[in-house]
C-alpha cells in the first residue's frame, strides 16, 4: 500500500523535539505571535498524525476492470483456489458453458487460448495491476508447460507438475489461481494468449479478470483529511486572538 502524501522538507526530529504544549505557551506569553517557523511546525505535527491514521481511515482503491467468464467453478461450482480435484465435480472434457460464458471459460479443451480484456481506464494512474486467472488441468506430461503472454508481453509461465495418483484422477485435474502482473501494460484493451507447449493435452479456465490498484486515497478519506485542517486553521486563528 502506498500513500501519495508526504510532508515535504520537515525535519521530523527537530519536529518532534520541540512539542506543541511548548510552542502555544510560548505564543500566547508574546500576544498570540509566534516565533518564525514555529505555526509551521503545529502544522506539520497535524499532518504528521493525520499520515498516521491513514491506513486506518481508507485503503487505496483497488479497482476489478474487467472480468470475463463467470466464478461458477469451472461452470461445476468447484470452490475457488488452489489443489483442489476438477474431476471430483465434473468429467474431463466437458463443456460447462452457460448462457452469456465467453468460449474460452467452463469448457475443458485442448491448444491455446486467446481472449482480449476492454475496460475504462480510471482517472488516476495506476501503480500496478494484475491478472488473476483461475485454471485446471496442469498436465502429466513432464515437459507440459504455458507461457502466459499480455499485450505482447510474456507475463508468466504456468509449469507442468508431475503425475501422481489421487482417488480423482492425477495432477493433471489439479486447480490453480494464478495471479500475473500487468503494470504498465494497461491501455484500455489487452490481449491475453495462453500459449501451451503441448497441445494433446486438456485444460479448463473458470475466468479472467483484470485489476488495477490506484494511489489516491478515498474521496471520503480527503474529505475527512480536508476538514481537519480546516479544523486546524480555525484553531489558529482563535490563537491568535
Ligand atoms: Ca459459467
Ligand atoms: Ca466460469
């Protein structure tokens, strides 16, 4: 998580040492003046608590720009996650899709697979992004792999994991969420390839979906960060009074 404020040039130590109980003394015994800097440091130690309370006040907007397919568990209702068996709730090779599926989602098949994201870019930039893809049907094959490719960018390779044998069928049934980063890769339509090194062998993906995650903090989160300090400078110039 990151934060866009800073408190620029504060030295934090000099800051902290001089405490703000002190410096208001100090003002009111001079007629409400304060000595150059020190309304300076008030506010700096203001906007230091608030930068304190932020993770407690809102997160950073994490955004799903696009989901293709539906969370249905391959179209089997298998839970979401890794390890689990596809062949425990539904046959291999089988055609799951519903009404509206994409054809690449709920249909266990073999070869590459290609599908292209769209979505509206938010107003703020993005600091990063990620395509999580949940998927079944890590082959048995030794030399089985997929490379993962993203607006013409190789993202990521999903390996083969040897067979075992399990009451449900081997390794090759097994579920995986895989998650890929995309940052910097986003412009408002990107293709996704899944490029497998061996095509004899079946696969099955549940969906598709893009997020991006955004620096700026909540508009509510400002909204309180504003009325504090608008708070503060009326607490100033009562001071000064
Ligand atoms: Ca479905
Ligand atoms: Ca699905």
């Amino acid at each position: 998580m990151e934060w866009n404020l800073r408190i620029k040039e504060a030295n934090l130590a000099e800051v902290i040492a001089e405490k703000p109980a002190e410096i208001r003394k100090r003002g009111r015994e001079k007629g409400g003046k304060y000595k150059e800097g020190e309304m300076k440091n008030l506010m700096r130690i203001s906007i230091l608590a608030l930068t304190m309370l932020f993770p407690f006040v809102g997160p950073a907007d994490a955004l799903v720009l696009d989901l293709l397919g539906d969370k249905d568990g391959f179209g089997k209702g298998v839970p979401i996650g890794d390890g689990y068996h596809y062949t425990q709730y539904g046959a291999y090779w089988d055609d799951n899709r519903g009404p509206g599926d994409p054809p690449f989602t709920d249909y266990w098949y073999t070869g590459d697979k290609s599908w292209t994201h769209t979505y509206v870019l938010p107003v703020e930039p993005l600091v990063s992004a990620e395509l999580e893809i949940y998927f079944a049907g890590i082959a048995d094959y030794a030399d089985w792999s997929a490379d993962v490719w993203a607006a013409g960018v190789k993202v990521g390779t999903i390996p083969g994991i040897p067979e075992y044998s399990t009451p449900y069928g081997g390794s090759h049934d097994l579920t995986r969420l895989l998650a890929f980063n995309l940052t910097g890769l986003l412009t408002g339509s990107t293709s996704i390839t899944i490029d497998v090194s061996y095509s004899g062998d079946g696969y099955i993906i549940d969906y598709s979906e893009l997020r991006g995650i955004t620096a700026v903090p909540e508009p509510s989160t400002l909204l309180l960060l504003g009325a504090a300090l608008i708070g503060f400078a009326g607490f100033r110039r009562k001071f000064k009074k």
